[in-house]
C-alpha cells in the first residue's frame, strides 16, 4: 500500500479514502495548513487560478508538508449547468502529485447533483422554507455575507439558525446561502466520493506502451455525423486516451451517429 497525503480541513478524507485504497494508495490526512487561504466559497478569499490549479497546488503542497511522494487536493465549483444553464450544476476535481516524477494526475467528475441555492428573504417563515428544501441541518446553511452584521457559518439547528435570521431581519432582508464546504454538505461529499473513484481507475490504469501508471487522459473528438443527413456535426464521437510520460495514444469510439435533432443542417 503506498501513502498519499491529502491537504483538506473538511473531512475529505471520509470520500475517497475507499475508492483509492481499490488503487493501492492509503490516505493521511494533513491539517498544518489553512486551505480557506486559497479560496472560500463564500468569496471572503477570491479563489487564485482555475479549478485545476486550485487542487493541484493543494496535491503540491501536500507532498511538501507531509515529506510523502505522493498528494492529494480536492476543489469544487458550482454555478449553471454548461448545456441550458438552467440548472444548478457541481463539479469535483481530485489532482494527485508525485513529487518523484513532478507529475500530475487529473480526476473529473460533475453532473446536477448538488443543492447550491441562495436566496434573500423578508420574512423567517420563508429562511424556514429554504432551509428545509436544502436538508438543514444535516446541510449546512450560510447566514448574511462576509463582512456583514450577523453573517454565520455555524448555525448547527433549527433553533440557532432561527435566532440569528431574525436578528438580522431585524436590520433588513438577509441573504441566505448553502454551506458548500464538504464536511457541511453530504451532497457534495458523494460527488467527491465519485470523482476519487475516477481517479482510482486512473492510477490503476498503466500505459500499454511504457507502463507508467495514469494511462488514460483524455481528449474528446467531435464530427459524429447524423443518422439522417449523414454529415458531421459538433457532437463527440469518439476520444483519444493517452500517456502523459510516453504520448502513447488510443482512440475509443462512442457513438456512431447521432440524432438529426443534434444536426445543424437538419435542426439548424
């Protein structure tokens, strides 16, 4: 079994510590280090670089904490879904580091699960509403913004979150947010616990060609062509998996047409 070290203060190690230990790897956990100082949800500290460079520092700095070969960072992000932008819509990404190697190794994982909502209300009938719909307590509820009277993180009951609303209603309306920290939001955890997964059959994977573990990034490639007018369209139709260390590549075939209804000729 080889150590990897993951950098959380949120109890991650609760989501992918089975799905690596399929991979061999057996998780310690390392807490010397404030990950909020790379970015909050809430905005309090503006998240530096994409998503990917936000878990792959945290995997880095692992490594460089614990003395192990090998880390660990998690980054999440919400907002609209990217095909109608109508839905709210999560994604995961888990990045391991060899501090041997200097490599990284990427795991995606995104889809509407989640209950990333907000909310402003008048009134603490309605606070009362959203939180039910968004499984408070057991999920965690944001009261107010960074910087504001009576903003919390911490209400941990019906009762606390009910005493700080109305304090604040007192003022005016209250902003109301879900907690998207992964030790207040289970939700979040198991779409965590989907990506470790991913990435566990990432690390298992070895290249065909050099045998380096990781074989398997991808590329999609677009041009399926439609079942009823036969040209290309946008839609992918195959990817390309490939070595990091080698460039040995394959391609995967997915489809071999699609619906006219994806066509820009026949549905323009």
């Amino acid at each position: 079994m080889q150590d990897i070290a993951l950098l959380t203060l949120h109890h991650k190690q609760s989501a992918v510590e089975g799905p690596l230990r399929e991979a061999g790897f057996s998780v310690t956990t390392v807490s010397g280090f404030d990950t909020d100082s790379l970015g909050t949800f809430t905005g309090s500290v503006p998240r530096q670089g994409t998503q990917l460079e936000a878990a792959g520092t945290k995997a880095r700095l692992a490594t460089e904490l614990s003395g192990m070969r090998f880390g660990l960072g998690s980054e999440g992000s919400f907002g609209p879904d990217p095909y109608t932008g109508m839905l709210e819509w999560a994604r995961e990404v888990l990045a391991c580091y060899d501090a041997e190697t200097k490599r990284w190794i990427y795991a995606l994982a995104q889809g509407p699960e989640t209950n990333y909502r907000q909310i402003t209300v008048h009134r603490w009938e309605d606070a009362a509403r959203f939180a039910h719909a968004i499984g408070f307590p057991e999920h965690g509820l944001i009261v107010g913004k960074p910087g504001q009277d009576g903003f919390d993180k911490d209400c941990q009951d019906l009762e606390s979150l009910e005493n700080r609303v109305r304090q604040v209603l007192a003022h005016g309306p209250v902003w109301l947010e879900t907690d998207m920290r992964a030790h207040r939001n289970p939700t979040r955890m198991r779409m965590i616990e989907r990506c470790a997964g991913l990435l566990s059959q990432r690390l298992a994977c070895h290249c065909p060609a050099c045998a380096s573990y990781g074989f398997g990034e991808e590329t999609p490639i677009a041009g399926a062509p439609c079942e009823s007018c036969g040209l290309a369209t946008l839609a992918t139709m195959a990817k390309k998996i490939s070595c990091d260390v080698c460039g040995h590549e394959q391609r995967v075939e997915l489809v071999t047409s699609v619906p006219a209804s994806r066509c820009n000729y026949c549905n323009p």
